[in-house]
C-alpha cells in the first residue's frame, strides 16, 4: 500500500502554533540547537513542545539532539540529513544545560545523530551535555535517547556512567525489515546487544520503540517485543511509520488505533513490559515524562524518589 494515498483521520494533526511553541523555538535558536522534533518532521512537535506532561510543574516534552543536524549514516525512514559532517561544537553541552534551564524542563530527552566518523562515536560529548544538566540541577531527569556506538561497549559504558535517568535505544522494525529500513551498520543484533548491556550494567530504565505499517507480520511484531523483554528492557513504544517524503520508504499500512490497543496490552500483560505507549502518532520521546510518570507508579515508586535517586547519582 503506497503512503500516497488518502491518510486515515486518526492521522490527521493541528500544526505546531501557540506562545509556548514560540518560546521554545526561540531559545533553541538563541542557543543554536537542534531538536530531533524539527529535524525529523515529528508530527507530534506543537502538543509536545506546548503541554505540560513531564513529571513535575514543567512545560512538555522537547528533545534535543546532539552532534550536530547532519547523520552519518543513511536510514530509509529518517528525515535527518546524511553526510557533510562538521566538528563538534565545544559549547554545545553547556548551551543544551542552560536551555533547559530557561525553558524550566524538569524532564529532558537528549538524542544524538550517529557520528561514525569520530574515534569515540561523540559518546563523550553526549556524557559531556548529560553531566552539564545535572550540574545546574541534580533532580533533572534525563532520558537519553542513544546510537548504537557501532557496538562499542566502552562508549556505552561513558553514557551509563554519566548518570542518566533512562537510557532508550530503538530497535525501529522487525528483523526480517532491518533492511532496507535501517542503516546497513545497524542492525538487530547489535541493537539487543546494547539494551542488553545497559541492563547489564545499570540500574536505570530502558526503552526501546518499534515502528509498525512497515509491512511486518503479527508474529514478527510478537517476536520482537519477546526478545525485548529477554533482554530486560522495561518500557517499549509502537507508533505508525510515516513517510518524511517521496524519497523514503513507502508506508505500506496504515494500522488502525484497535491493533496498536491490542499490541500495547500484549506487551504490558502478556510480556511484562513496565509500560508501553502504543498508537499510530507515539513516537519514541512523545510524552516521555508522562509516561516515565507511569512506569515510576507502576514499580511502586515516587517522582520524589527517582529525584533522589538522581542526586545521589550525580554525587549531590
């Protein structure tokens, strides 16, 4: 089934507008900073950028992206640019912890493009911005949202260290869909082997998102949401897959809200996911303090409590 067809209501979004939407723009732009919200088309941006869904009194959800606005790989389904990589920018980490500071984030999502070009794939400088935030506020919590490093587990290892809140690593499809969806240098594998090890080695969350209306089967939705529970990840997203433009894969289904229900209450019953958000416009960061919130209650614990958790990690 081509994208080009008619899109279903239930896919149907407001354009981003509103005075808490400009706000933010702005001092994303005074700070020269990227979000993957507008680098990648989200359709999500305005409810996200304008509401008030994170875990305290903060405005909603902005996720920022780290490593510049230029990827060095290639997915069919992303809208970031591939190529033309520049250095990185010193003060980037620094500039990210004091936007947050102005827009009053009490909850913050960092992601980063893959920079294969670097030695140390811009793990440290990922730590580095991780750090900044805590620095100016230990009780902020920090979702990240990382590359796969090319399997380098010592660069994984830097930003466990960093002392984030919840660290999320998307597996995106179905093995069998791995190509031509992804980059040839990711794959599934390698994608269990790094929720795997962060489970591992930490004690925070993970999470991971899956893309549907790709053209997978049942069962191979069912196997992967299995295999993500065997490699201990705790909170796992499914959205409908959108074509950014005519270049990128074509949707070949348009699922309907009844099967994304379906699939959420498999994962959360059936599997033992902590949670799971599950609808045709969830993306991976979409509301993520909100449901952050959930999964928090659902374990029997207190916002109160993953603060001070925070704190103790940043050495407060």
């Amino acid at each position: 089934m081509s994208s080009r067809r008619r899109k279903p209501d239930w896919l149907k979004m407001d354009p981003p507008a509103g005075q808490r939407f400009t706000e933010i723009k702005a001092t994303l732009r005074e700070h020269d900073l990227h979000t993957v919200c507008e680098e990648a088309n989200c359709p999500n941006l305005g409810e996200c950028w304008s509401g008030s869904d994170g875990p305290g009194t903060g405005p909603g959800t902005a996720t920022f992206m780290l490593l510049g606005d230029r990827c060095s790989r290639g997915c069919n389904f992303c809208d970031v640019e591939t190529g033309g990589m520049e250095p990185l920018d010193p003060e980037e980490p620094a500039n990210v912890a004091e936007a947050v500071t102005e827009i009053g984030l009490d909850y913050v999502v960092l992601t980063s493009v893959d920079r294969d070009d670097l030695a140390d794939g811009g793990s440290a400088h990922f730590a580095e911005t991780i750090r900044e935030i805590k620095r100016r506020d230990p009780e902020t919590l920090v979702e990240v949202l990382i590359p796969d490093f090319g399997g380098d587990e010592a660069a994984i290892r830097r930003i466990i260290e960093a002392g984030p809140d919840v660290i999320a690593h998307n597996v995106e499809t179905v093995e069998r869909l791995q190509w031509p969806v992804r980059d040839r240098r990711a794959n599934y594998g390698q994608t269990l082997d790094v929720l795997e090890q962060v489970s591992g080695e930490s004690d925070v969350y993970t999470k991971t998102s899956v893309m549907l209306g790709l053209g997978e089967y049942d069962h191979e939705v069912y196997r992967t949401l299995r295999d993500l529970r065997e490699a201990d990840v705790d909170i796992v997203t499914l959205g409908q897959y959108l074509q950014p433009s005519r270049s990128h894969l074509d949707v070949f289904e348009y699922v309907h809200p009844d099967a994304f229900e379906t699939w959420r209450r498999v994962a959360e019953s059936e599997l033992g996911f902590l949670y799971c958000a599950s609808g045709p416009m969830v993306r991976s960061s979409y509301k993520a303090g909100e449901f952050f919130v959930e999964a928090l209650l659902r374990e029997g614990r207190s916002v109160e409590e993953a603060r001070a958790h925070a704190r103790a990690a940043s050495g407060d």
